[in-house]
C-alpha cells in the first residue's frame, strides 16, 4: 500500500513538472517577443533577445503609432468582423451541420457530399475573385471580409458529429411534445453542444481576427482596412525604409517594430482564447471520435 502511495506521489510530481516544462516553453517565445518590442533597437543587436528589455524603449510602440487614427480605426473594422462573422458563421454552420446530423433527411447525402468534395477541391483563386467583385460586387464592402469564410466543411463536420452523438430520445422525445426543429435546436440541442460551440467558435474568431490576405484582394479603401492587414503593411514600410535607410528621415526600430507589431496583433485574440480553453480541448476530442 506504502508503495502504491509512493508510486502515485512520484507520478504526479512527474506529471506536474513535465506539464509546467511544457508550459515554460510555451511562455517563453511570449516573452521574448514582449521584452523585445520594449527594447532598444541597438540593444537588441548587441545583446540579442533576452527574457527582460536589457535597455527599456518604448520607440517601437510611438513609430507604429503614429499614425493612431488608422490603427485605432483598424482595431475597430476587426473587431467588427471577427464578433458579427464568428456569431453569423457559427450560426450558419451550426444549422447545415445539424441538418446532416439528422439521419431521415433526404438531402443529406447530396448536402454531406457537396461539403466534402468543397473541402477536397478549390475553385481557384481567379474564379473566385471575379465572382466576389464582378458578379457579388463586393469590392470595399465590409461584408467581403465575412461572406468567403463564413462556412469552413472543417468546422461543419466537427459540429455534425458532435450532434450525432446526442440521443436520439430527447429529440424524438421533444417532437412527441410538439416541439418544432427550431425550437428542438435551440433549446435542445445548443445547450448540450455548448464545448462544441465554444470550439468552433474561437476557431471562427482566429480566423476573422488572423485573415488579411481578403483586405489584400478587395479592400481599397483604407478606412475599411483590417488590423492584420494594416500591420502587414506597416511591417513592409518597415522593411523598406531598413533597406533604404537614406529614404527614412527618422531611424526605424526594425527589430522592435516587428515585435511590437506581433503584441499588437495578438493581444484581444489570446485573451478570448483564456475564456474559451476550457471548452476548447473538450469541444476537438469529443467533436473527433467518430465520424
């Protein structure tokens, strides 16, 4: 019994550093990006990256806004996008998803394969610009930045197994009551899938927080530019104005800069991550047992 007890003790201890290791060398690259947009350029290239700002500068922060109205504006444009797309595309999803997880639907092998082969196969990017912008018109519309990403197959297959694995009795035991599909769904269903949800949801989030290469294709105007974008283009200016320096009136923080970008970018989406772990590797494992 002594030995069991003594076993039982050694392995936690193993389990808990192993986990906390694990944890430090997730938390250190962190660290080092935040340490590094705080330190001075020329500190930087003596001393190279360390865990505290060796010379403490906050250059990078007032180059990069300088100009804060457009960051500010940005920020706004993102989050826009990523709270009204993450809701829209998770209630779009989440609807196709428990249509395919109903086995008496006559369209859902049709409606399953048409999610399949779109997660196999891509139009193109040239067919796909042109229908965005020629046919759809969406050219510097806010909407551009949700409609291409709204439904991932990913995400709708993750939500439909999740729904399978719901028992058949309480829908059935609903219907008998006379509840409708509607009312089976949202006061069912969505609260026995809130991991599922929580899940597909921050993944939506990522995305909408994450894209910019959609303001690169349809996006002119600069007041409708999202944050991810934007940053992509101050980091190129940054990268010209290092290699021209004879173009740059003022020095460029290149190093800083680029870390200071990094924090800027990833700041509100990890906090939203913080809220949603919990449900987060419930939601994958349990979506992922069978298909």
């Amino acid at each position: 019994m002594g030995r069991i007890r003594l076993t039982d003790i050694l392995w936690t201890i193993f389990r808990h550093g192993f986990l906390t290791l694990v944890a430090l060398v997730c938390f250190v690259p962190l660290m080092l990006v935040v340490s590094a947009s705080f330190t001075d350029q020329e500190a930087i290239a003596q001393n190279g990256y360390t865990l505290l700002p060796t010379q403490f500068s906050t250059y990078a922060y007032e180059f990069i806004l300088r100009d804060s109205r457009s960051v500010i504006q940005a920020y706004g444009v993102t989050l826009f996008v990523t709270i009204f797309g993450s809701i829209s595309a998770l209630l779009v999803m989440s609807l196709l998803a428990y249509a395919l997880s109903r086995p008496n639907l006559r369209l859902r092998r049709p409606l399953s394969f048409y999610v399949l082969f779109t997660l196999l196969f891509y139009g193109g990017l040239v067919p796909t610009y042109i229908v965005i912008s020629q046919i759809l018109g969406l050219r510097d519309n806010l909407l551009v930045l949700i409609l291409p990403i709204m439904v991932v197959p990913t995400y709708v297959l993750i939500l439909r197994t999740y729904f399978t694995q719901i028992p058949e009795e309480l829908i059935d035991a609903a219907k008998i009551d006379g509840a409708g599909e509607w009312r089976i769904f949202f006061q069912i269903v969505f609260p026995l899938s809130t991991p599922a949800f929580a899940t597909v949801g921050l993944l939506c989030a990522l995305m909408y927080w994450n894209d910019w290469f959609l303001s690169l294709l349809y996006i002119d105007n600069e007041k409708l530019y999202s944050l991810q974008y934007l940053l992509y283009r101050l980091l190129s200016n940054i990268q010209y104005l290092q290699v021209n320096t004879q173009a740059a009136p003022v020095s460029v923080p290149a190093s800083p800069a680029r870390m200071a970008l990094a924090v800027l970018a990833v700041g509100p989406i990890l906090l939203a991550a913080l809220f949603a772990q919990k449900y987060f590797v419930r939601g994958i494992t349990l979506g992922a047992l069978r298909n």
